[in-house]
C-alpha cells in the first residue's frame, strides 16, 4: 500500500492538480484568498489621508457596510463622537507614521449605530523608496471578551459581598448571643450591673481624656504647621533679598568688564580679551540664575500678577524666532516654525507665555546637539490652544518626565556631561502655565528626543 502510494506522488504534475489550487499560482492570489477567507477580522487598506481603500468579508460582518458603501470614505466613521472631537483617528495614524504601528482598544461603530468594544493594530505601509502609502487596518470584536470580563468581576464583587455578609450575619448572632447571656446575668446580679455602670464611667472618662490629648496633639501639629509655613515665607523673602543683592556686584562687574573691554583704561591684549570673554559668560550665567532664584521666590511669595487678555499664537512665535537665533546659529541647528491659524489664540498673559516658550526653545537648544534641529508647531480643538516645541535631543528616560518639572532639578540628559542652569525653568514654566490655567507636559523618548506641549484655554473672542 505504501508504495503504490508513494508512485502515485512521484508522477503529479501542474496539469493534475485540482482546479482551484492550480490557479493559486502567486503569492498574491494566495494572500488574497486569505484575506477574503478570513471573516473573524476586518482586515481593509487605508490612503496616506485615511481613505478606506479595500474591505474584506470580515470587515463587512463586523461592521455592516458592503464594499460599495464603505470604499472611499474616511475611517473616522467607525468611531464615537467624543473619539473626533479628541481628533482621535488623525492621533493614530500620526503615531502609526512615526513608529511604524499604533494598537489601541476601545468603542467602534457599526453602521447600525450599535457598539462593540475593538482591538485595532493600525500598520503604516511603504513603497520601495519609503514613502508612506497608506495603512493597513486590523480590526477584531472583543465585545464577548469584554464582557465576560465584566460579569467575571461582577460575580467576584456579588461573592465577596455574600461572604461579607454571612460573616456579619454570624457576628450578629454571636453578639446576640452574648447580649442574651448578659442580660440573664443583669438581672441575676444586681451588683454586678451596678460594677459594670462604675465600670462604664470610668471608660468614659478615659475616653474624655483621650480625647484632651488628641486635641492637645492636633494644635501642636496646628502649630508646627504655622511654624513651617513662617520657615518657608522667611527662606522666600531671603531667596528675593539675596537676588537683589546679588544683582548689584554682578551688574557692576558687567560694567567694568565691558569698560575694561572697550580700552578706556588703557590697551587690551588679545589674551586679555579671551579672559574678559570669559568672565562676561560667567557674569551672565550667574545672573540668569539669580534672576531665575528671585523669580521662583516671588511665585511662591504669590506676588507675581498676571494679565488677563488675548494672545495670537502665530504673533508670539514670530517673535520667539528673533529671540533665539543666536543660540540656534551657535550649536548649528536647524530650526522649523510650522505657519500657525493666524485665528488660533489663547487666554493667558503674552509676557508669561513668551518667558515660558524662551525658556523651552533655551533647553531644546541645551540638550540637542550640534546638527540636530529644534521645531515648533500650533493646534487647537474646540477649548484649547496648544503649542508644542519638539528637539532631536536624546531623549528623557520615562521615570523622569515628571521629575524634571520639579524645583532645583537638573537632569543630565545626555547622561556623560553637566548642563549648566538652576534647574528652575522647567519647574517656573509649569507654575506660570497652571497659575493661567493651562498645563506644560513633555513626551519623550530616548534617542528620539522630547516634545514638550503648552496647553492654554482657547481665546475665541
């Protein structure tokens, strides 16, 4: 029997294969059955915009739209309302396109209107030169699963509350029990019920006396309160009192060394100059991070004012660009400002916000290095303005993205050299953007570089 089956193999040509696995000659007939075999998954195509370019079997099951209704629409119509308006579809594809795929769970739409909770994989697609072509969208129904899950935890919930009932349910009967016992014996012993009244009272005053110490404890803790508060107001008004005293020698030794520069006091050598160059970096450092000091000291003391008034985001960044050219042109760096909607405008304070913006240009500059390139680009929704200021630098690790906006931090980015600064910036920008009613938060990943966004209430005046 073996044989003969074995000779049988040995002579099959092209021409004896059955029909439908004889025109499967290529890998795309073969990759075409399979996506069109494949009815559990939406598996479809999208353009480089979003566009549906293709719909498989599955893809109709799950959704309810045959191919002719669907191709050519965007793939924002399979989301929820609060999904578009947090710009949710364009957010995917922007990730998809920079890291080569997004995955994401959540709420989809049918063409019913009815919803099932989705996995979705979202995969850019390149031609041979790298251009982007498109995307290719992977869709599975995890509505079962999700649910499941839910009633899982429900019963757990509905276990757990019929444990903690029973048990209750028994301690109620034990404390019968005992009250029942106590009860007998009160009315047997008079004097042992009149024992545990003197008993009782004596708890009482206990008790009282307790509650003397846990007051006397709560106004000592009152106090030591008040006294730290007094620590931190003195140690404020000292930071301002040694800023503006610093201030004074620092200014004067500005003075002098630009005097000394200019040859009033007689012919400078060149080596000369090199030392007064020096000592001018020197000064400015120390002044900048004075100025930083004095103006942490006066946002904490509570006395910084601000302004209540329209801000063009396109007039502040015009003027941001002049600001910063000469770090920019020092480290060779290339610097992209992206044309804003001259519209978009925020609520907030235009000195604040051109400081905070100064301050984040000044440390995307810090921390990228020469050759790389510093941009800057605009949006808004419907209640916000946002300003994001993006660096090629190396990147900053994930535990530290909320330590760096803390006061006096200096986080060596590039982790083999010491950046010079306060450490007060970042922590400074934070404050003026909340104080205003808006945020600063930062996106970053190693070897990749930080985006930094400023998030303020829209001004729609």
């Amino acid at each position: 029997m073996i044989s003969k089956s074995s000779n049988r193999n040995e002579h099959v040509g092209p021409d004896d294969l059955p029909p439908r696995l004889a025109r499967l000659e290529s890998p795309d007939r073969l990759y075409r059955l399979l996506v069109e075999s494949v009815t559990d998954y939406a598996i479809f195509v999208l353009d480089a915009t979003g566009h549906i370019q293709s719909w498989n079997p599955g893809a109709q099951r799950l959704k309810g739209y045959t191919e002719q209704e669907i191709v050519g629409k965007h793939f924002s119509v399979f989301y929820p309302e609060s999904d578009i308006v947090a710009q949710k579809p364009a957010k995917e594809l922007e990730i998809a396109s920079r890291l080569g795929r997004v995955e994401d769970e959540g709420w989809r739409l049918r063409k019913d209107g009815t919803r099932f909770w989705a996995n979705v994989v979202i995969t850019a697609l390149h031609d041979d030169s790298a251009k982007l072509i498109g995307f290719a969208k992977i869709t599975r129904d995890l509505t079962e699963r999700r649910n499941a899950e839910e009633q899982g935890r429900s019963l757990a919930a509905e276990r757990a509350a019929r444990k903690e009932a029973e048990t209750y349910s028994e301690q109620l009967r034990q404390l019968t029990e005992e009250l029942q016992e106590q009860a007998l014996e009160l009315e047997a012993q008079t004097e042992e019920a009149q024992s545990l009244t003197e008993e009782l009272e004596q708890t009482n005053e206990e008790l009282q006396q307790q509650a003397g110490v846990a007051e006397a404890a709560r106004a000592e803790a009152e106090a030591a309160r008040a006294e730290a508060d007094a620590a931190n107001r003195a140690k404020t008004e000292f930071l301002a009192v040694m800023s503006h005293e610093l201030r004074t020698p620092l200014n004067a030794i500005a003075g002098y060394t630009e005097i000394l520069r200019m040859g009033i006091r007689g012919p400078v050598t060149t080596e000369q100059l090199e030392d007064l160059d020096r000592i001018t970096r020197s000064e400015r450092t120390l002044l900048s991070l004075v100025n930083n000091i004095l103006n942490y000291a006066r946002m904490e003391a509570g006395q910084v004012q601000y302004a209540d008034e329209r801000v063009g985001v396109a007039g502040v960044l015009a003027d941001l660009e002049s600001l910063v050219s000469p770090q920019l042109r020092a480290k060779n760096l290339r610097f992209a400002l992206e044309s804003c909607d001259p519209d978009l405008a925020m609520r907030a304070d235009t000195d604040k916000v051109r400081q905070i913006l100064v301050n984040l240009m000044s440390n995307a500059v810090k921390y990228t290095s020469p050759g790389g390139s510093v941009d800057i680009t605009c949006e808004g929704d419907a209640v916000h303005a946002r300003i994001l200021v993006r660096d090629t630098g190396v990147g900053i690790p994930h535990e530290k993205l909320q330590v760096i906006f803390e006061p006096f931090v200096q986080l060596d980015r590039s982790l083999t050299s010491t950046k010079q600064g306060s450490g007060l910036g970042l922590a400074i920008s934070r404050d003026l953007a909340r104080a205003m009613g808006g945020d600063l938060v930062v996106e970053s990943t190693v070897g990749c570089g930080s985006t930094f966004i400023l998030t303020m209430p829209r001004d729609r005046s």
